[in-house]
C-alpha cells in the first residue's frame, strides 16, 4: 500500500484531527522497521521489530493521538518506545516547543528508537532505558501520558506523574484483548473513559 492510500484508509476509518493526519504523512514509517520489511512500511497492520516486539498499526498510532487530544507544546511521556515511530508523529504535532520522553526496556530497542530518531534529525525526543510502568519522575509533570503496551492496570506512578488537566491513554487488559481507558486528571480526581477494544503486545514490570 502507498503512503496515500494508508491516508485515505486512515480517514474512513475515523481520523480526522488534521494536525494528526499530517504528522502521519510526514514521518517517515519505512525509517522506524527492520530493511526487510520495507515494501511493507504502509500496510495498516503492525510489523516486527525484533525482540518480539513491534511497531503498532499505523490507526491504532493515529487513533491514540488523536484520542490522547494532542496539541502543540507540549510535554508528554510514552511508555514503550518500541521503534521510535509513535514518538516520532507526537514530535511533529508538539512542535519544537513541546517535547516527548519515551521509556523502553529493552536496550537493544533503546538503541534502535535513538538511531532511528537521529538519522531523522528529530530533535525534541529523550529515549530512556527503563521499566515505564514507574513512569519518569525527573521531568515530570506531563500535559499528557500515552502507555503503548498492555498494562493489567494504570500504575499508580503515572497517574501521579500527570499534570493537573492532564490526559493519559492506555490499553488495559480487559477480556481476549484490551480496552482503551482514557483518564482527565481534574481538581476532583480522576474522569475515566473507555473508547473500545484493542490489542497490543504486554507491558513487562520489574516486579
Ligand atoms: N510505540 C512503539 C513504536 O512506535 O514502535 C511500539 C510499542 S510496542 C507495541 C510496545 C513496547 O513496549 C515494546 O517495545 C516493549 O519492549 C515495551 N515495553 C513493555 N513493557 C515495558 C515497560 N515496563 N517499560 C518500558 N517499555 C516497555
């Protein structure tokens, strides 16, 4: 599938956020997945990456930033870094005033994610090796947090690290697969939606 066709298919599939539909057209998905694959970079499916991990499907990326209500500057934390590709759109939609920080827990996809990035000359994204589900204090807090693997539950640590307004999306185990929960952290707690079901790879602990 060409790179318009995946617009077009994106689009009847739900995505209207026009600064959403343009950061997909302008990363380029074939820098962020494995040589092999390249003839494979807009098919609206997830690929490989290695370490049984992978880059997510193409909606599902659109669909989460759009749903996450994205906007210029600002700061956001991504767990589950993968290939780099979903911090990559965010980048775009931020601008150079807003910056990303993506956790990845394993080192040799850390490494992919930064080569990946570089070469792109992406400069507002921080790759960090680490296990996410305890978020990233020292720059906290987050306009918004996006968790890009299965979790059983929002951790706590994320929930504490979001700014005050702040909007968290995450795939929590629910049944066969997951249900995407968004969460609006407001002055009286927490306002918690679900937007359906997904499926994606887990998010692995340390404990
Ligand atoms: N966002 C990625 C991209 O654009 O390529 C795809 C994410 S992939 C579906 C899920 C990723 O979450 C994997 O790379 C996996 O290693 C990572 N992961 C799983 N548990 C994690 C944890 N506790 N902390 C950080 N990363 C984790």
């Amino acid at each position: 599938m060409t790179k318009e066709k995946l617009l077009a298919e994106i689009r009847m599939m739900g995505i209207k956020d026009k600064k959403v539909l343009e950061a997909i057209e302008k990363t380029p998905r074939e820098k962020f997945i494995r040589k092999t694959d390249d003839s494979q970079a807009y098919g609206n499916y997830p690929l490989p990456i290695g370490y049984d991990q992978t880059i997510s499907q193409p909606y599902t990326v659109a669909y989460m930033i759009q749903e996450l209500r994205l906007k210029k500057a600002h700061k956001v934390l991504e767990i589950g870094g993968g290939s780099g590709y979903n911090a990559a759109v965010m980048s775009n939609v931020v601008g150079k005033e807003g910056k990303i920080i993506s956790i990845e827990r394993i080192p040799e996809l850390v490494e992919f994610a930064r080569k990946n990035i570089r070469k792109e000359g992406i400069e507002n994204i921080w790759v960090v090796k680490g296990d996410g589900s305890k978020g990233y204090k020292k720059q906290s807090l987050y306009d918004r947090i996006i968790v890009t693997a299965a979790c059983p539950k929002i951790p706590e640590a994320l929930k504490d690290q979001l700014k005050q307004g702040g909007i968290l999306l995450a795939p929590v185990n629910a049944g066969f697969g997951q249900e995407m929960i968004r969460l609006k952290k407001t002055n009286h707690g927490f306002e918690e939606e679900s937007l359906g079901q997904f499926r994606f790879v887990p998010l692995v602990t340390e404990d």
